[in-house]
C-alpha cells in the first residue's frame, strides 16, 4: 500500500528536545506537548519525506502505574494517532518501547500496509526494525533532534537521514519556568580576623525566628495554568470533568512547583485549597 507510517520514540523527542532547547536533558513534568501541533509537524514532514500519504502515526511512552497522563490521554483520543505503551519501572527507565517500535514496524511492513516508514529516535536497538522492514521493501527514513545521539549503526542503516530543527521542536515543545523562589539563601559567614596570630572563630548569631510563608493559591495556581498551553489548558479540565479527580502528573506539579515557593512542605488543607483554586479557575 502506497502509505508512510511514522514511528515516534516518545523518549527520545523529549529527552533530545528539551536539550535542544535548553542545552540540557528536562524532567518530563516540566515539558508541555502541543499535540495538534506536534502531530501536524510529522505529518507533513513524513509526507514530504515519502511523497505518499500518512497511514497513521504510532507513538511509543511508557505508561506509569498511576495510568495514563493527561498528555496520553490526549494523544490517544487525537487523529491519525495511535498510542502504544511500555512500562516505566521503579528507576524511572521505559522498558519495552522498543520491542514495540520493532514488532510494529516488521509487522506492517510484512503485511504490506505502508511502503515508506519514517522513525523518529536514535536507539541503536531499533535498528533490527529498520533490517527487517527493508526486507520487505519498504524505505526506512530516520528522523532525530538536531544535534542529539543518535546511534552510528542507526544511521547506516536507513535509507535517508534529516533532522528535527531546534526552531521546529519549539513549535510544539515548551519547558516550563519554575515558580520563583521565597526569600533568599543566607550569605556565608567571612574568616574572622586574626589577634596575635591566632585566627579567632566567627561569631555565631542565633538564627532568626522562622517564618511561615502564607500560600497566596490564585497567584499559585494562575501561574502554573500560565505555563501551559491553550490546549493543555482545554485538556487539563476536560480530564477533570471525565475524571473527576485532578490528573496525578498536575497535582505533582502544582504541590511541587508551590512547596518550592515557600520553601516548606505543605499541609493537607493548603494541599486541598490548592486543588480547589485549580478547580474554581477552570471553571470545573
């Protein structure tokens, strides 16, 4: 079939991306995804790359034991879009995204459902993938994050390689700023001067009194909704609605981002406010 079906290595668009973009690896939970945009983007340049149209897009993550993030969801709900979930283990580390990315991309080539695939990754473990779909004719085009690693052997084997341009990944990847931080970290102490030779110690003054930083929760939560996109936003609450319950990964964020704040833990009432100030400006 005169189809292109593209391959995406959700660990490797991120973990390259947010490098190209910062000059350093980010967690996933400061990273937001447009989804439309994103999908888009490979559509066309998967398109452009075969000159056939897209049979769909497959997209590789590991799924946490909390279940499927709000990003997931959206995915799995969005067009020309198929999810295919690994395991994220106890490290932190996907297991079993690249199994899929091979069975899947051997199996459709077998079957002769596309005849051009486009990979979007840099593991030297896809590149079985890459072997036995050429076995069945089908043209393999590896597509990776400027400037990322991406596997020697990799690249030998496909038959064309190009690159996702730092100014495209911007397009639809955005990392997001953290909350500023309350108050500033004491100054060091200087050397005391010497007498008669002998460096005396420094005089210690007793700690101040500790203060507790009061949650302001609009400020909060206005600037944690500022971060994400429109259609994280749209996401966010309509994951509320169908859910009923915040999704794990924006409670994480929004706890995280406001304990950071004021520099102290949280209670669960203030925990609670939080949640209900996301809720109240949603409108949900």
């Amino acid at each position: 079939m005169d189809r292109v079906a593209v391959f995406v290595d959700a660990g490797h668009l991120f973990a390259a991306g947010s490098a190209a973009l910062t000059g350093a690896k980010e967690r996933r939970d400061r990273l937001s995804l447009d989804m439309a945009q994103v999908v888009a983007f490979l559509k066309t340049r998967a398109e452009t790359l075969s000159s056939v149209p897209l049979l769909r897009i497959y997209w590789y993550d590991g799924a946490l034991p909390t279940g499927l993030t709000t990003e997931q969801q959206r995915l799995a709900h969005s067009d020309h879009v198929k999810l295919r979930l690994g395991i994220v283990n106890s490290h932190g580390a996907q297991k079993g995204v690249d199994a899929k990315i091979v069975t899947d991309l051997a199996e459709l080539s077998r079957n002769r459902a596309i005849c051009d695939a486009v990979l979007v990754g840099g593991d030297e473990d896809l590149r079985i993938g890459v072997e036995l779909a050429q076995e069945y004719g089908v043209r393999v085009h590896l597509l990776s994050v400027e400037k990322s690693a991406v596997s020697t052997l990799l690249r030998r084997e496909a038959d064309t390689v190009s690159e996702i341009s730092t100014t495209d990944v911007a397009s639809f990847l955005t990392v997001l700023s953290p909350l500023p931080q309350a108050g500033q970290a004491a100054p060091v102490p200087s050397a005391a001067p010497a007498r008669n030779g002998v460096r005396l110690a420094p005089k210690r003054t007793p700690p101040a009194a500790a203060t507790t930083q009061v949650v302001d929760y609009p400020a909060m939560v206005g600037h944690y909704l500022a971060q994400l996109s429109d259609p994280a936003r749209v996401a966010l609450k309509e994951a509320i609605v169908t859910g009923v319950s915040i999704p794990v990964e924006h409670d994480g964020k929004l706890l995280a981002q406001t304990r950071n704040a004021i520099c102290r833990l949280l209670d669960n009432e203030e925990k609670n406010a939080l949640r209900r100030e996301l809720r109240r400006q949603l409108g949900v």
